[in-house]
C-alpha cells in the first residue's frame, strides 16, 4: 500500500502528515527540520516507497536533495498551486497544511517544480554578487564625478582620480579639470 507524506517546512520545525491511498491520516507529527530525523519518521510511518511532497521555499533546495540522497522520493510541489488548495482550509495550521500537501500528492493534483542543482544556486549567487559589485562601482565612480564636476567646473589642470587607491578596479578612469588649488579639505585630498 502507497503511502503518502506532506512536508510542512519551516525553520526550525517541520510538520509531518502521512496519508493512505484511500485519503485517511495515518500519522501526524512534528520534527526538526533535520533531512536526517524527517527520513527516520517517514520510513518509520510511511515506509520506504513513500511519495513526499514539499512546496516551494526558501528551504526547499537543500531538503529536497538530501532527502533523495537519502533515497526517498521527493516531490516538489509549485507553492502558488498548493496555495490554492490550502486557501479552502478552515483552521489553517503547519499539521493541516501538511495534511493537505499529502492528500495533493494523493490526489496528483499538482504542478512538480524542478529543483535547481547546488551548483546552479551556487552560480546564480555568484553572478548576482558580481552584479552588485559592479552597481556600487559604478554608482561610486559617478558620485565622485558628480562632486568633481560640480566643485571644480572652472578649472584647467588635468588630474585623475585612480579608484585602486579605494581597493576597486575600475572599467576607466575619471579625469576632472582644474587650474586653482581648491581650498579646504578637498584641495588637500586632490593634492596628495
């Protein structure tokens, strides 16, 4: 007899509901959200050819490759879907919740989600690294031009503002005008 498992995840905690075939619960409960103590209950009260099914969430990528390493069956469920069935529940709590995922995956009423690889997530998180590195240099450079240009618009003597000396490497350089030394803090900085 298949069984049937839904997974409520959150932090610290996830929900657990085994079903059977014919939609009765067979077992509620609760563990830490350890892939570990979530595949010891499933197989203990589902069974090892237990259908899992988990929506989509923060912490869905890492549940649901350790729990396939730990050979079991996972289904990752579109949570804009799930959400629609969830909706219909009167008491919405994490158990009935879990419930529901379960009789979903029952049911097959679902839209499965492919789970990206850890390198995958490892690259998109690189990419948007470098991407905001690149907006803050940019950003930066435009700001110091923004002040050279306005404080030195009647000046002659070409000087260029290196952004290495900040740490940053920079696509080109800034170049700014100026023929009288500027008085003050700023006449000091350019000086050096």
């Amino acid at each position: 007899m298949t069984r049937f498992v839904g997974l409520d995840v959150s932090q610290k905690i996830t929900a657990i509901c085994v079903v059977d075939d014919a939609g009765r619960r067979l077992w509620p409960g609760q563990c830490p959200t350890n892939p570990e103590q979530i595949s010891t209950l499933v197989r203990r009260y589902a069974g090892d050819d237990a259908h899992i099914g988990i929506e989509t969430g923060a912490m869905t990528p890492w549940l649901v490759h350790e729990l396939r390493n730990l050979s079991l069956e996972v289904v990752c469920l579109d949570a804009r879907h799930a959400r629609a069935a969830l909706k219909m529940q009167i008491n919405k709590t994490d158990q009935n919740d879990a419930e529901s995922l379960a009789q979903i995956v029952r049911t097959g009423w679902y839209r499965a989600v492919h789970v990206k690889s850890f390198d995958s997530h490892r690259a998109r998180a690189l990419l948007g690294a470098r991407s905001q590195l690149v907006g803050m240099t940019t950003r930066l450079s435009n700001h110091i031009r923004g002040v050279l240009k306005t404080a030195m618009s009647r000046c002659k003597i070409e000087h260029v503002i290196s952004l290495p000396a900040l740490g940053l490497r920079p696509r080109r350089q800034l170049h700014a005008t100026f023929a009288v030394p500027m008085p003050g803090r700023l006449g000091e900085f350019l000086q050096k």
